[in-house]
C-alpha cells in the first residue's frame, strides 16, 4: 500500500481529494486540524504521531520533523544502500505529499497584525517537507496547489502513477512557493528591522494575467502582482467592463494614477498618451477638472486614458461617450454613467481605492540586473520656494508653479510643462536639450502661455530659454536652480519682466 502525507492549511476540495486517494490505495497519515477535518468526514487516517513513536509539541511546532517522515519523503528507492537503511531503520516510503503552508502573506496583510501572530504563522514543517520530497520527486508526488489536484488523480487512476514529468513540474512549482514564502518573510523582517542597503534582496510576485503580448506584438508579456492593496494603483484596480488589458494599457494607466495621486486634495483630473501627461487639472468641482482637462489637449488624449479622483457623473460620461479612450479610472462610476460608458465595447472602465498601502520604492530592470529607488514623492510648498529675481511671483502663480512642478516630475526628461489656472496648456517631454522642450510646450500652449507659469524638471544650463520664454509672454518660471549659470538666468529673468523661484528639486525621470 503507498502512503500519502496530508497537510494543509487551505482545506478546499481536500475531502474529494482524499477520498480518491483512499480509493486507490494509499494510506493516509495526516496531522492537527487536517486530521480533524478528514476523521469528520470518515475517512480512515493515521497521526503523525502514530508514525513517529513521538508526540507534537511546542504548541505544533514540532511534528514532522522527524527521521521516519524525511527518511521515508529522501530514501532514493532504486539506491540498494539506501533501501537498506530504510529497512534497517523500519523507514516506510511516503509516496505523496500534499502540503500547503501556513498563511503568512495573508496574516501580514491583515490590519494591525502584532509581530507575535506574524512571527507564529512562519512555516517549518510545510516547507521542509516540500522540499525533501520535491528534492525527491524521482519517487515522490508533491501537490501544493488544490489546482493540481483533478489531474494527479487522473494520472494515477491511468497510470498507477503520476508521470516523472508531472512530477517534475510539480518539484517546480514548490520550489517557486518556497522562495516566494521565504522571500515574503526576509522582506518582512528586514522591514521591521529597518534593514538599509540590504546585501540581497528577494522580490516575489504572483501571475495576475497573460497578457497577449508585450509592448508590440512580436514580445511575450505577463502581468505580475505582490498581492498588496495599494492606493492609486493598477495592480489593484478592478475591471468592471470591456476587453482585457494590453501591456501598453497597464503602463499607461499606472502613470496616470501616480500622476492623480498627487492631487489627493482637489477635484482633479489627469489625461495620459504614452506614458506622459497630455492634460491635467484641478477644478471647482469633478466636472470642472474634467472639462478642463480635456481642452488642455483634446487631440492627444484620442486612444488615451483618463483618470478621475471622484465619481463619474452622467454629464461626464456623456462626454467621454463622444471620444475615442481606451480606459477610464474612477473611484466609482454612477449607475448611469456605467450604462452610458458600457454602451462602448471595447473600453475599459476600472475603479481603483484611494485608500491603501504607499509603494515607497520604485523598480527598474537592467541587462542582468535591477535597480530600487525610494519613489519620487517629495511635495513642493510654498517654504520650499525661493525667490531669486526683482519680480516677485503673485499667489495664484506660486499656485500653478507647485501645481507644475507636481506634473513635470511624471514627464520624460528633459521636461517642460506650461500651466495657467491650475490647468497644463503645454508639455514637452522626452527632449534632448531644454530648450527641444520648451519649445513643444510654448508651441503647444500658443496664445495660453500669456501669463503663464512654466515648470521645468530641471536647471537651465543657459539662458535659452528664458529668453524663449519671452517671445510667449511667459509670466513666471520655476526651476530647480543649481547651475554654475544659474545667474544667467536669472539676469535674462530681470531683464525681460519674468518672475523666477527655484525650488532645489530636480525631477529627472528617465
């Protein structure tokens, strides 16, 4: 008779499982609140205990740790000394396991888990188990995932086994669990810890979605999530209508939500193409910000994505029913602003929470590596500002000059970006020199940029474009400062009746 070892935190489909099992043979030894569920529904097993001569302790602690199970999970059966030891040792063979671990990930996640309920939901026994028979998997089936239950079934009742592929696979996929889990629980500590620079770090993530192909067609692409509840973030965003999301879609809406979320205060929306800002704004209520959002760029934003901080009325929706989108992401639609937006096929419509976790690092991949910086999420105020010309900014300047300089770090480096009113009238991004920038945006803006605010993500090495500036009747500038011509500028400024403030924070983004 083969002996399977059952062990498992997530009890679904756990009784037909077994039942199959014991209709195939295989006796069933099992421990604590899993031997509980299977005597219940009666279904003949044995104690771990009964196995072992040795009785759980430490609270559970202790169980499986033992010669007679490891021994019976790692003997190499085909290995004629090793045969000889298990006999020697009265060591019986374990032929499959079914373990899944002690719910860590979702214990952490629970609000106002105490560090003792953590540190107790650390598995021992559940993955070393794992381990020594996926190590093994030549002789031994090792199930973790209830997915794989149907076809380990099927495959024994065909075979009177399981294949060494599937066994194969199977070893993998717990490999995989195991670095997941450890990696979880290293993050964990150290984040207690206040671990800095760390000398490795593990990173796990878990197949959200397939995508059906990556930023053009000829590239494979998949979607993966940590799993957290993140404000502002399309990781956690729900799909409530229209066709499954492109690689390219998630990229996009990611920015717009980091770029809305800066704007955690006003009514505010943000229109994306690309990647970069096509039109942002705040306003006296929603529908304000939208319209105003919209006029910013009503050209770009067609096929882009719009994101809104408070409900989508009717009246908006109405409007967006009239403009090629590809997303739109709310907090919340109205019932017939769904059924307006719904009408399109093809559109997506997501909610997302402003409530959540703060991501505090970024990640970015490289050939053969990966880098991590802290997120770019220092807010400018007025204290920050320092005046540094004869002209001094009004208050609904210094206004848009923040309200710029929250835009222009979202922006493609070199970036520029022109605000009036709490509203962008030009963005250049992406240029090889400042000026390349300046001029998209003054370009853009045209007749807006009279009075005008204009943000740049960082200093002018020359006094280009001040003085390009000008020729648009450029009211005001902010600008990090910290170039060896700073004063140039700020000369070219005096000069031609501009107003200028530097707030020592550049916001490169490449």
């Amino acid at each position: 008779m083969k002996r399977a070892l059952i062990s498992v935190s997530d009890k679904t489909g756990l009784i037909e499982f077994v039942s199959e099992l014991v209709k195939l043979d295989y006796q069933i030894i099992s421990t604590g609140g899993t031997k509980k569920v299977l005597d219940e529904a009666n279904i003949k097993t044995i104690s771990i205990d009964s196995v072992t001569d040795f009785p759980e302790m430490l609270d559970g602690r202790v169980k499986t740790l033992h010669p007679l199970i490891h021994g019976g999970l790692l003997g190499v059966l085909d290995n004629c000394d090793h045969v000889a030891q298990m006999a020697k040792y009265d060591i019986l063979p374990i032929n499959l396991v079914c373990v899944n671990l002690y719910p860590f990930k979702e214990t952490i996640n629970k609000p106002n888990c105490s560090f003792e309920n953590a540190i107790e939901n650390i598995d021992i026994g559940g993955p070393s188990m794992l381990r020594s028979a996926s190590k093994n998997h030549k002789f031994v089936t090792v199930v973790t995932d209830i997915n794989d239950y149907a076809n380990v079934i099927n495959e024994i009742k065909e075979n009177g086994d399981t294949t060494l592929i599937t066994r194969s696979k199977l070893a993998a996929k717990v490999f995989r669990l195991t670095a997941s889990y450890d990696a979880m629980i290293a993050q964990y500590l150290s984040d207690k810890c206040e671990v800095l620079n760390a000398e490795k770090t593990t990173l796990t993530f878990d197949l959200k979605q397939t995508l059906r192909y990556g930023e053009n067609p000829h590239q494979n692409a998949n979607f993966y999530t940590d799993g957290k509840q993140y404000a502002y973030s399309i990781s956690s965003a729900i799909q409530m209508h229209g066709k499954e999301l492109s690689y390219n879609n998630i990229q996009d809406a990611n920015a717009t939500l980091q770029i809305l979320k800066e704007f955690k205060n006003n009514p505010s929306v943000v229109c994306v193409k690309h990647m970069n800002p096509c039109g942002a704004a705040i306003g006296s209520d929603i529908y304000d910000a939208w319209d105003k959002a919209y006029n910013a760029d009503p050209m770009s934003i067609f096929g882009g994505i719009v994101a809104l901080n408070e409900e989508v009325s009717a009246k908006i929706a109405t409007e967006m029913a009239n403009i090629f989108l590809e997303i739109i992401l709310a907090p919340s639609f109205s019932k017939e602003a769904f059924e307006i937006l719904s009408k399109k096929k093809n559109i997506r419509l997501m909610t997302f929470t402003l409530d959540g976790n703060d991501q505090v690092q970024k990640f970015v991949s490289v050939t053969g590596g990966i880098l991590i910086q802290d997120e770019d999420d220092y807010n400018l105020c007025d204290n920050d500002l320092r005046c540094v010309t004869k002209k001094v900014m009004t208050d609904n300047q210094i206004s848009d000059a923040l309200f710029g300089q929250k835009i222009v770090k979202h922006v493609k480096s070199n970036a520029i970006v022109v605000v009036k009113d709490g509203v962008t009238v030009g963005i250049g991004a992406g240029q090889m020199n400042r000026v390349g920038a300046a001029k998209i945006a003054l370009e853009q803006g045209g007749i807006k940029c009279v009075d005008a605010t204009l943000a740049s993500d960082a200093f002018f090495p020359m006094d280009d474009t001040v003085r390009l500036c000008a020729t648009y009747k450029i009211a005001s500038i902010i600008q990090p400062g910290g170039s060896i011509k700073d004063q140039d500028s700020i000369n070219a400024c005096d000069e031609l009746d501009i107003a200028m403030v530097v707030s020592g924070k550049r916001h490169f983004k490449h």
